[in-house]
C-alpha cells in the first residue's frame, strides 16, 4: 500500500477510507447488477484484458494444500477460466432465451462483505490498480424446487480508467470442493 494511504502503526489516512468506499460501491454495484439480470452492464464494468478464474478445489494433506489444493489457471481443469470475450458469449446465451439451464431465468442473489485493500498501485498521478478481497455467498433459485448457495472468497484487481472502475482480475475460491448444482450458470 501506498505510504499516504497508511500513518504509523497502521492506522488507515482518510484517502485510503475513501478508496475503500469506492472499491466497496463498485462490489455492491456489481452485485445488483447481476441480481437485476443486467448483464450487458455487467459486461461493461469488465477490462478487455479480464481473467476471471476459479479453480476445483481438492481435498488434500494439510503439507501438500498449497501446491495441490487448488487447480491452476492456464494448466489444469478449473470451473472457470474465462476472459471477457467467453463471458459475453455467456451473456449472449442465456439472453437467446433458448438456454435449456436459464429457462426460466433464475433468481439470484449475491451479498458481499469483509471488503479489504490488500495492495494499491499508484500511477505517476493516482491509483491506477486496487488489489481487494472480499466474502460472497451466492443464493440461486431455479423453479420450484432448486435452490444452491454457494459461499466463498474472491480476489479481485479492479483498475482505474478515468472515473470509473473496471473489474481486470477475479480469483474465485468456493469453500466447496464438490458442487451440488445441476449447472453452473451463475456469474460470482
């Protein structure tokens, strides 16, 4: 983190508790939209060069957990691997209204917390990059009768572009490592 955005002993500036609300609003904005079904939005808090990723998690030996718990991006099989391109194509399906798994569209809800700046790069001028983590739990509703919810943690690098914000990076952690849904076609 940037030294303005720190005093001694770790107490947070004022700036920092300013970024922090704005990286916040961004989650919470985010989350509605989805919720709202306004995915062509959604699509547009997206950087070009978007790596949204979460990888099968494996039940292993406590020694081997941080080498072998969790797949990797780019080398092995994950539940997503996607970038910004697959992710539109995603939304073009499911709004065709031909989309066997949408058909009737679920209801969803996200709830974000436990919001936290791990990491500020500065530009030459302001903050160009926010590295933030946060908790989610995702509750989907599909007809009658099927409901998942699914819990977890994500990383995310959002980046500054003028005003606005724009999601770069999502690491998505499920604290699950077997999902009990028919299909994965909600968006975390």
């Amino acid at each position: 983190m940037t030294n303005t955005m720190m005093t001694n002993r770790g107490n947070r500036s004022f700036e920092y508790l300013l970024l922090k609300s704005e990286i916040e609003d961004f989650l919470y904005r985010e989350a509605d939209l989805l919720d709202e079904r306004r995915f062509n939005d959604w699509l547009d808090l997206l950087a070009e060069d978007l790596v949204y990723f979460m990888p099968l998690r494996r039940n292993v030996k406590y020694d081997e957990r941080a080498e072998r718990e969790n797949t990797r991006s780019g080398q092995d099989i994950c539940w997503f691997d996607e970038n910004k391109w697959t992710l539109s194509k995603r939304v073009e399906q499911i709004q065709t209204g031909i989309h066997w798994a949408e058909e009737p569209l679920s209801r969803v809800c996200h709830m974000i917390s436990n919001v936290q700046i791990l990491d500020v790069r500065p530009s030459l001028d302001a903050v160009s990059e926010v590295v933030a983590r946060s908790r989610f739990l995702v509750y989907q509703n599909r007809v009658q009768y099927e409901t998942y919810t699914y819990a977890g943690r994500r990383t995310d690098v959002i980046r500054k572009y003028g005003d606005d914000w724009k999601l770069a990076r999502r690491e998505i952690l499920l604290e699950q490592n077997v999902l009990l849904s028919k299909s994965l076609t909600v968006f975390f």
